[in-house]
C-alpha cells in the first residue's frame, strides 16, 4: 500500500496532458487549478476502484474486471460514464486483437523465413557434398591416368 497519501497522487504529467487535451486552444490553467484536478482525480479513481473491489469480493474473485467497474459506475450514480466507457473497453478489444494478429504474422512470417533459411542451408550443404564428390572423383581420375 501507499506509504504517504501523495502516493496515491496520479502522475501530474499525465493529469497535465488531459487537462490540456481537453481544453480548448488558447486556454491556461493555474497551477492551484491543475492540483485540485490532480487531486479530484486521484479520489474519484480511488473511491471507482474501492466500489469496483466491492463488487468483486461479492463474485468471490480477487480480481476487478471491466464488468465490475460497469456495474460499480451505475451503483454510483455515475451512469453517465458506462457508455462512454463499453465505447472505450470495445476499442481496447478491438486494439489488442490487432496487435495479437499483428504478433501472430510475425510469427508466421518469422517461421516461414526460418524454414526457408533451413531449405537454403541444406541446399548447400547438398551442394557441398556434391562438389567435394565431384572433386574426389577428378582426383581418382587423376590417379588412375598417373598409375
């Protein structure tokens, strides 16, 4: 657990780059402003995962997955929040699925390249063989016409 309650702060860059991201151009805010945000933040995150945990110690589970914080949003009367929030959770999916298709290639393109390195290799190493079998037969050539 947190040893200070600053600690269970969220990072001032990331609360600054939404802050900025969600106002419009030309805007400033003030560094007291930014820090109430901050805060505000840091307890709404706090009091979501304390009510979301509540719902899955009543599943049995240890552990806090998208549908409890759904249902935790609504406890709350945060209604407001669970479309924008299935919206994000279905692009989250969608994001993952791609980059597991995206590793997936990878891997195929990876293996096909090792295989057809392998048939390369062993093309010459045949190759090999076959030029040191037509090397030794010159050389029995040889010998048989010295002899």
């Amino acid at each position: 657990m947190a040893e200070r309650p600053e600690d269970l702060n969220l990072p001032n860059a990331v609360i600054t780059r939404i802050i900025k991201e969600s106002l419009p151009d030309g805007v400033s805010i003030s560094k007291e402003a930014r820090s109430a945000i901050s805060r505000a933040t840091s307890v709404f995150v706090l009091y979501a995962t304390s009510c979301t945990n509540n719902f899955a110690m009543k599943g049995k589970r240890k552990t806090l997955n998208a549908s409890d914080v759904l249902s935790a949003m609504e406890e709350t009367e945060f209604q407001r929040f669970v479309t924008p929030l299935k919206e994000a959770l279905e692009a989250y999916k969608r994001e993952q699925k791609g980059k597991n298709e995206a590793s997936e290639q990878k891997k195929k393109d990876k293996d096909k390249k090792t295989d057809s390195e392998e048939q390369d290799k062993s093309r010459d190493e045949d190759n090999d063989e076959d030029e040191e079998r037509l090397e030794e037969e010159e050389q029995n050539k040889e010998e048989e016409v010295d002899n």
